[in-house]
C-alpha cells in the first residue's frame, strides 16, 4: 500500500471547505432575495469572473464532495484488510457513529425552535426569501415538535424516512448511512478483484444500475470515492507537477461550480452535451480531480497538511449538523433585531456573522464529543476488527495529533 497517513490530512481539509461552502450557500439562500440564483450580467469579463465565483457556492456539489471523501476513507482499510469481521465491524459502528451527533443535532435544534418561534417566516418576508420561509426547505409547526420527537427523528427517522423536521441538513443522513453500508460490501470485493479492467466494468454497472433518480443516484459520489481509494493504495495516482496540478485543479473546480439552476455562461459548453439529471457525474469528475490534485502534488499537499487542516476536518461535521438551526433561529433573531436600525442588507450581514460565529463556537465541543465516542466505538469493536492496518493507524494519529493542540488534549 502506497503512501502514509500523513497524505491523508490534506483531505480533512476539504472536508472542512466543503462545510464550510454549504454554510455560505445556505446563507445566500436564506438571507439574500433572489439566493443563489442571481446572475450578473452587463460587464463583460468581470461577469465571467464574478459567476465563477457564485458557481463556488455550490451546496450540491459541496455535498458531493463530501459523499465521495466518505467513499474514499470508508474504502481504504480493506486495502489491506478484507476480512469478514473487519466489514462487519465496520457495519455495527457505522449508525452508532452518526447517531449519536444526529441526536445531539435535533435536540439542540428543538431548544432553538422553542425559542426563536416564528422570526424566521417575519425575517422571511421581509428578505422575500422562499428558502428561509420555508424554513430551509423542511416547513415546521412549532406546537408540534417535542424533545420526544427530537430525539425520534435524529435516532431512526432521519436515518430510515429521511425525515428532517427539526435539522434540515440532515437529509443527507440516509445516504450516508446506507451508501456506507453499500461500500462495506463492495470495497473488499473490488480490492480482491486484480484486474482493473473488471473493476471498471462493475463500477460503470453499478452506477448504470442504481441511475440518476433521487436517492439512488448519490452511490455512483460513494463508488467515484471506492475507485480512488484503489488507485491511491496501490500507487497508480502520478505524482503531478505544479503546472499539471494547476490545470487539473482549474479544471476540478470549474466542474464543481456546474449548476442547472444558475444560468452561467460558463457552463453552457456542459449544458449543450449533458441533461440536467447527469449533474452528479460532473461533480463526481470535480470532485475526483481535486482529491488527486491534493493527494499528488507535492507543493498542494504541503499546503493542505497543516493542523489548521487536521483540526477543521474534525470540525467539518458538527458545523454540517448545526449550522441550519443556528442559521434559522439565531440568524432570523439578529435580523430582525438589526433591521430597524442597519436596514435589510445590515441585517442580513450581522445574521450571518451571527450565524457563522455561534456555529463554530457550538461546533467545537461536538467535535470533541464525536472524537471521544468515535474512539470508544472503535475500542468496542476492536475485538471484532482485529489490528488496524498500519496506515490507517498513521493516518487517525496524524489527524489527531493536528487537532490536539486545538482541543487542548496530550493523549491523541
């Protein structure tokens, strides 16, 4: 197997990137008037330029991205490790591990429904923002959501009925959970599997199967990941000079700004050749490209490897989980309580620097909650998992090594 887990890091990092484009999506659609659909026109180049740059907050992609990076990590250990009771450790932890931050999520959340109320639909109206209006595209009714449900939901619901009631991010959940699974199962067949040219021809006929309708379509994110984990294990990604690695990177993130729904003229070359249900497979080439860029260039790598990687990784999924409540409740509180005096734009700029402030200060002690239970999951499962490959041993110590000094803890 190729590599140390110390290459590994890099990835933590667009984990946190991409996180953090969705909290930025999010805030465009809640608290600006036309969202993210906006396009500049009128200005030549600038326009061009300035598209780019709204195809950046791309919380469909962002998604994606972060699907394909769960493909990738949750295929690795079975490079070297294909046992039986290593995927069946894998299963049992796997609901555990999301569980419990998906509780913790809808409880909070419902302590801010209580309070905030109704200032949402107020803020709504006067932004004119159909997203905020209907609460994040997941419509409540105060009087009856309970801690009860709360806890309901982010255990089972969310996980078997796709139910987001309290937490509207958390759609993704059921994916996660079930595409996991998938891939415990799939991975140790396709690493077992030497001849690529198979692997390529049951990749292509698991995606040509599963198809492009919702949520079936989001395994091909998990498979495009599983691929890149063979190639990254046994050293068929090239080393990428800077000139290489600048194109492909240029590249990655034009395919990752792709969108129907904004009409960008930058995107009209892909919309002439692809039918909009064929999104996914773009942000899947993007996805794909970046990673590599990351993994192989020597200059991007060093750049992506710092704590400062390490630690928003880790950061990466309590700010997904909370993000959309802080953004609903406290967010429409400071607009309304700023918009008398700082007028709509005013406002919508303290409820976003509000929005951003309280998750990140809320994210921090969820992120070391989910450090200290994943850790006890997996001594749990230890049993049954056996010895770590070597390099996922490297690869967990090196991420939180990066984070230790962030969480103030001498025995990562």
């Amino acid at each position: 197997m190729v590599g140390h887990g110390r290459k590994l890091i890099p990835l933590e990092g667009l984990r946190g990137i991409a996180a953090a484009i969705v909290v930025f999506y999010h805030l465009v659609l809640a608290f600006t008037p036309k969202g993210a659909g906006a396009v500049p026109r009128g200005h030549g180049v600038l326009d061009l330029l300035t598209q780019f740059v709204l195809g950046m907050l791309n919380g469909g992609a962002a998604v994606t991205v972060f699907f394909v990076l769960s493909g990738f990590i949750l295929s690795l250990p079975f490079a070297r490790d294909r046992r039986i009771s290593r995927m069946l450790a894998a299963l049992l932890k796997r609901w555990p591990r999301l569980a419990c931050l998906t509780v913790i999520a809808c409880l909070f959340a419902f302590v801010l429904i209580s309070w905030s109320g109704q200032e949402y639909k107020h803020a709504a109206r006067l932004i004119g923002a159909g997203w905020l209006a209907s609460h994040g595209n997941s419509p409540i009714r105060p009087e009856n959501l309970t801690w009860e449900g709360a806890i309901q939901e982010g255990l089972i619901k969310v996980f078997t009925q796709g139910e987001v009631k309290f937490d509207s991010p958390l759609w993704t959940m059921r994916i996660e959970l079930f595409c996991s699974f998938a891939i415990f199962f799939v991975a140790p067949v396709l690493f077992a599997i030497r001849s690529w040219t198979l692997r390529w021809v049951l990749v292509a006929m698991a995606i040509y199967i599963v198809g492009t309708g919702y949520p079936f379509t989001f395994f091909a994110d998990f498979l495009v990941g599983a691929v890149l984990a063979m190639l990254f294990a046994e050293g068929r990604l090239p080393v990428l000079g800077n000139k290489t690695a600048a194109l492909l990177g240029v590249l990655g993130l034009y395919l990752f700004s792709f969108t129907y729904q904004q009409a960008l003229l930058i995107h009209v070359p892909l919309k002439l050749l692809l039918a909009p249900r064929f999104s996914h497979y773009v942000w899947d080439a993007g996805a794909g490209l970046i990673i590599i860029v990351l993994l192989e260039n020597p200059a991007v790598r060093r750049a992506f490897s710092g704590s400062w990687a390490a630690w928003l990784g880790l950061l990466s999924f309590p700010i997904y989980l909370l993000h959309g409540p802080i953004m609903l409740s406290a967010g429409s509180v400071a607009f309304m309580d700023g918009v008398g005096q700082l007028g709509v734009t005013g406002a919508a700029l303290a409820a976003a620097f509000c929005t951003i402030l309280l998750t990140l200060l809320c994210a921090m002690p969820l992120a070391w909650v989910d450090q200290r239970w994943t850790r006890l999951l997996a001594r749990l499962t230890r049993p049954l998992a056996g010895t770590l490959p070597v390099a996922e041993v490297t690869a967990m110590k090196n991420a939180q090594a990066g984070a230790g000094a962030f969480f103030g803890q001498k025995d990562v």
